[in-house]
C-alpha cells in the first residue's frame, strides 16, 4: 500500500495505469524465456534493494490552466452483473491456485507437469536461450511455442524425444520468427493434476464459509464489487477527460520532464524487484522495448499527469477544497502507515497533499456530473 501512494502522488489518476497493467503480453514464449521468468522471481528480493530516489516535484511550475465547463460533465455508467460462468471461472481459478501435483509411473498426459532438460538448436547450432536444465513445464499451459508440448504427450520418464519444430513469424525475436529448429528433450519426471473438488470440505479450506451455495454467493459479490469499481473508475476517466478538454492548459517542459524521470525511475525500480533491467521488464509486461514505452507510454502519461494536476489544483482553488490532518490521518490509515508523520516522512508533504487534492477533488467533479 505505502508503494502505491508514492506512485499516486507522482501521478494522480495515472497511478491506476502504474500499478494495475502490468499485464504479461499475451505472446508464445521459447522455453528459454519462460527459464528467464523463474530466474527473474529468484532475483527480485536481490533487486528490491537498488531502488532509484524520485524528484520532488514541488519546486516545479506546472504551466498555466484556464478553466472551462467543470460542473454537469455528462457520462454513462455502464450496468454491471455477473453471470454464472463468471462466478464458475472464478472458482475454478481459486481450485487451480489449490491443484497438486504427484509423481506418476505412466507416459505423459495433457495437464501433466513434467521436468525436462532441453538443447534447442539451428541449423545443427544451439541457439541463445534455447537451452535449459530441471524446467518444470505443465502440458497444456502454451508456455513454449506450439508444438513443443503437445509434443511430449506420450514419452515417459527417462525417454528422449526429438521435436522438429517452427517459431511463428509473428515471434518477437527476429533471429528465430519462421525459422525451423530442433528441440531435443530429456523427460526427468512426469506429475499428474490433483485438483481438488469443489465440495463442502474445499468450501471450508479456502473461506469462512460452509456450503457451496454460500461460497458461490460470496464470489458473486465479490465479482459484482470489481466490475462496480471498475465501472466507477470508468466514470471517473471519462468525466476527467472530458474536464481537462474543456480547459486550455499550458504545461511546461520542465513539469513534464520531471514527471517523466519520476515515472521512469518508477518502472526501473519495479524492474530492479524483479531483478531485471527495464528493457526486459518493458518486454515482458508491456510487449514493447524499452525505447518504445518511453516514447509511447512514459512521455504520453507524463504529460498527462501535469495537465491533471493543473486542473485539479485550479478547480480546488475555486471551490475552496482543502486538505486537513484529518484527510491526512485517514489516508496514513488507509495507506497502512502508523501515523501521518509517518506517511509524510516516506512519502513526501507535496506528495500527500497533491494526492489528496486530486483525490478530493475528483470527488466533487463526480457529484456535480450527471451519471445517466
């Protein structure tokens, strides 16, 4: 939580995008990434402790802003329900969180987890990445390029398989897209999914609960409360939007800037928790190289977060909103700090009160907006 606030405060509403899409690009992985992925985890408490300071944005003059129409912004909330297949999914995902695996005498099956050793090569050369030892891999999970799983479907333990194999033309690295190669892997072991029933006994291990009925209810609710947030938070960007486009601001180089080393440091410094440098991070959770999420993520977000705070400043200013030490006391406790004192001491003053403002103020813009 005490992460978040920084971020936040660094970037108001943007802080949302910082820490809530750091979603792994949906692309097929040679057997070498996903090698890098475990090492990556093994890395992180190591690079959790480089962390880059941010600047402190307040000495910087954000520019100029001349407000336009801020009040009866119109927006359309969309209705929110849950069907039952999204109830079902939900359960089955908190049953896979729950899934075992145990040593089997018997050939590989779809769903099984087996461990292998693996030389990929072109050409008769091995090529960089392709090549790892004691890889744990579940069939059926499309963690490797097509081909190589499916391929393993019926070897046992101790058996030799050879897969002649094609990267897709679409593959991210330009050395291997179209290219044929040859796998050859060594079955270690092989483990079958246990997956537990969903049955009172589940019900009672993982909730408070005793039924299924119950348990069902409650991720209905739970479900009908994110997709409420995130409706809400749809509502909020779009009143927003439509806020800042009814102003003429001016920002300056050097706000922009200052936000864009702080967000940039802010990357770099989750890349260093999870061990790798931001090109790789960037890759990995974004799809794009570093240079690419600069110019088209960071520069865009950046100036952004200047011209949000020009406006949020300027309509606070003339409704007369204003932070106490009580919405300082209740943003400590609600941030998990011991104290304000505390919080502002981590934190930064500018940084709360910054926050504070824009969040208070992003209050008012919705009550004063018409929510068809």
């Amino acid at each position: 939580m005490r992460k978040f606030l920084k971020v936040a405060a660094c970037g108001l509403i943007m802080a949302a995008v910082v820490t809530g899409c750091s979603k792994k690009a949906a692309e097929e992985t040679t057997p070498a990434e996903t090698t890098a992925e475990t090492t990556t985890e093994a890395g992180s408490e190591a690079g959790a402790s480089e962390q880059l300071q941010m600047m402190d944005l307040s000495g910087i003059d954000n520019g100029t802003v001349t407000l336009g129409d801020y009040k009866g912004i119109e927006v359309t909330k969309t209705p929110v329900e849950v069907s039952d297949e999204e109830v079902d999914a939900a359960i089955l995902s908190e049953r896979e969180s729950k899934t075992t695996y145990d040593d089997v005498d018997r050939a590989v099956q779809d769903t099984d987890k087996v461990n292998i050793d693996y030389v990929g090569t072109k050409d008769g050369v091995a090529f960089d990445g392709g090549t790892a030892q004691g890889q744990d891999l579940v069939i059926g999970s499309h963690q490797f390029i097509d081909g190589f799983e499916s391929g393993l479907i019926g070897a046992k333990k101790g058996d030799e398989v050879t897969l002649d194999l094609t990267f897709p033309e679409s593959y991210g690295n330009a050395d291997l897209a179209g290219q044929a190669v040859v796998f050859k892997v060594t079955v270690n072991n092989v483990q079958e999914k246990n997956m537990p029933e969903l049955d009172e006994a589940f019900v009672q291990e993982v909730s408070d609960f005793k039924t299924v009925d119950e348990y069902k209810e409650s991720k209905k609710q739970s479900l009908l409360e994110q997709k409420e947030g995130q409706a809400q938070a749809a509502v909020e960007n779009d009143i927003l939007k439509a806020v800042v486009e009814n102003c003429q601001i001016e920002t300056t180089q050097e706000a922009v800037d200052a936000n864009f080393n702080n967000y940039l440091l802010n990357y770099t410094n989750q890349a260093a928790m999870y061990g790798i440098d931001l090109n790789t991070f960037t890759s990995a959770f974004y799809g794009v190289d570093e240079e690419t999420f600069k110019e088209n993520y960071v520069k865009n977000i950046a100036k952004s977060a200047v011209e949000q705070r020009l406006v949020f400043h300027a309509i606070a200013d003339q409704e007369g909103i204003t932070v106490s030490d009580e919405d300082r006391d209740n943003l400590a406790t609600e941030m998990g700090y011991e104290s304000k004192d505390q919080m502002i001491e981590s934190a930064g003053a500018y940084n709360v009160d910054d926050y504070l403002i824009s969040t208070k103020t992003m209050k008012f813009l919705v009550d004063n907006a018409v929510i068809k």
